[in-house]
C-alpha cells in the first residue's frame, strides 16, 4: 500500500503526526509511506526512517499536484485539513482519511468559554484519523531523530555546563504564547541551576537582555539564533528538563522523553497539544475568564492586561525539590 501524509506546518504539529507515520509503517505490511510538506519543515523529518520518500512544497501547489499524481498513491491520509490539501486530494482521487479539526467545537471554547473540547490528546486524535486502516497506537509516544552532524557534544559547551543544567526555549511564534521579559527574568532568577536559553534569531536580543541582567549571579548561555533545529534538539536531549512555552521545543522535548515545565498564556492545555507521553507539569493561570482568546495567539493581549502571563506564579522550587 502506497501512503502519503498531508501536513504541511508548523514544527510542533508535524512532530506531533510521528506516531502516525510509525504506526502505518510497522503495521501495514509492506507499506510505503511518502510525506508532503513545506520544504522549510525538512529537516524535522527528513531523518525518520518510517518515511520513504518526503515531498517538499517549495513553489505553486499546482506543481506539486503534478509531481504527487505521478507516484500514484492508494491512500491520502490529511492531517492538515485546509484548502490545500482538498485541491491536492481531489486532483490524486485516492482513497483518503482526513482529520477532524473540531473547529466548531473549538470556536465555542475560545469564544464562549463552554468546555467542547474531548479530553483526548490530539495525537490520539490523528490516529483515529487512519483507524479504518486498522492502525491502532502502539503508545511509544512521538518521534524525533537528530541526525549525527547535528549532535552538539556536551564537551563543545563551556565547563560550568558538564555537570548539568537546563534549558529554556524562551520564544514562541506569537506574543500572547510568550512570558514578558520580566517574568522570564523572574523565572531565571528562581532556577539554581546553569542555564541555556534557546530559540530563533529573534529570539536573541531578549536572550542577550536576560544574559545582561544577571552579569555575576547566573550561569546563562545565550544559544538563541546559534543552532538550527536539530541542534537545539541536541541541545534539549542533554538537558536536566526544559522551560517552554506552547511552542514546537515543546513537543521536541516531549520527542525525546524529557521532563517538561510548560507555561500557558492564551491557549490552553484543553485544546488537547500538551506536553505528549513524557513527564510534564503545566503552569497557567487557571480560571482566568479570557482563556483561552485564540486557539493559535495574536501579537498582543486583546484585552491588554495580558494576565495569563504577567500573573504566572512560576513554582520552580516545586519542581526542583521534585527533580533534582
């Protein structure tokens, strides 16, 4: 049987379809999976050896129709469910399966606050998507395969770092999913361990701030914009546990079995894309009558107090008396 799988973004909900992948290739016999996506998520998947053959959307969809039609595929499984990959599944007439987004349960609960959304993770969600198939989730969690190039050697980091330390992924694609400087600062300052801060380019001028603030007091490697991806998944895979936001390192962690802190502005665990199969906690301001404002996030708090964030309490003595 030859699969292809639709998911064309983001990092953390590509991560979030390996068990699909796994499952279809260890219990299908003889399948054949392809994966389509956009070429700039490559590197997420291009190492997972239950994928055959990756299909990269680098111009129109119109060229990319004609080169998926010429692999002939029996069955088109859409995780992704979007304007996209309906054009894409009409023109391969394959049989296919395609997730239910609940976007009507999900415009309730952002914007009526009724509790619509079923207690179930949305990676249990996708595997129901190709149950007819008969694949069934073996529960080994996500995947995520750093390549050896991209191995960042603990002896490579500097020496106050052997021992041990943790890592936190400060950015996040929108404001309203991210701690004010200020509080990032006051989480810092609460953690009694060495410290590495990761995410994009532009994550790193707040990154150098936070180095600056504490200039004698706290071992800080500012990592933001230095790695690519995979590295800083190196980076996480060595790592004592890992502070994030609802972010795609989040998931990545969650990838490689790591004890996760994750922190909640507007969005909330509800929405079923917590922390996967790995020791987690969730911090979030609970009964706060705005959340969550967006299933996604927005550039600043709509209603501008932004108190999911700025009134975090941010534990951390728990969780070191916890995990240390």
């Amino acid at each position: 049987m030859k699969i292809l799988i639709l998911r064309f973004s983001s990092i953390g909900d590509i991560v979030l379809t390996t068990p699909v992948i796994r499952c279809l290739k260890k219990q299908i016999p003889n399948a054949e999976i392809h994966f389509a996506t956009k070429a700039s998520f490559k590197s997420i998947l291009e190492n997972n050896p239950y994928i055959d053959k990756l299909h990269l959307l680098e111009s129109s969809t119109a060229s990319f129709i004609k080169q998926l039609k010429a692999e002939r595929f029996d069955v088109v499984i859409d995780l992704h469910s979007n304007i996209r990959t309906k054009r894409i599944k009409w023109a391969l007439k394959a049989k296919s399966f395609t997730f239910d987004k609940l976007n009507i349960r999900k415009w309730f609960y952002v914007n009526w606050k009724w509790k619509t959304m079923p207690a179930i993770h949305i990676v249990d969600r996708y595997l129901d998507t190709v149950k007819h198939l008969g694949v069934k989730n073996d529960n080994e969690g996500l995947d995520y395969f750093i390549p050896e190039k991209d191995i960042i050697s603990r002896d490579s980091l500097p020496q106050k770092y052997a021992a041990g330390y943790v890592a936190i992924a400060i950015g996040a694609q929108h404001a309203t999913k991210r701690l004010p400087e200020a509080k990032l600062i006051e989480l810092i300052g609460k953690i009694s361990h060495p410290i590495i801060l990761l995410g994009g380019k532009d994550d790193t001028a707040t990154a150098a701030r936070l180095v600056a603030y504490f200039p004698d007091t706290k071992n800080i490697l500012n990592a933001c914009g230095t790695y690519n991806l995979n590295q800083s998944a190196s980076i996480v895979h060595q790592c004592m546990y890992l502070y994030t936001h609802d972010t795609g390192l989040m998931h990545i962690g969650a990838a490689l079995q790591k004890r996760i802190i994750s922190i909640w502005g507007n969005t909330t665990p509800e929405l079923g894309m917590y922390a996967y199969k790995t020791e987690h906690v969730n911090w979030q301001k609970e009964d706060l009558y705005c959340r969550p404002c967006s299933k996604i996030g927005y550039n600043s708090c709509p209603k501008k107090h932004f108190r999911c964030m700025n009134e975090q309490v941010l534990p951390v003595h728990e969780i070191e008396s916890r995990w240390n």
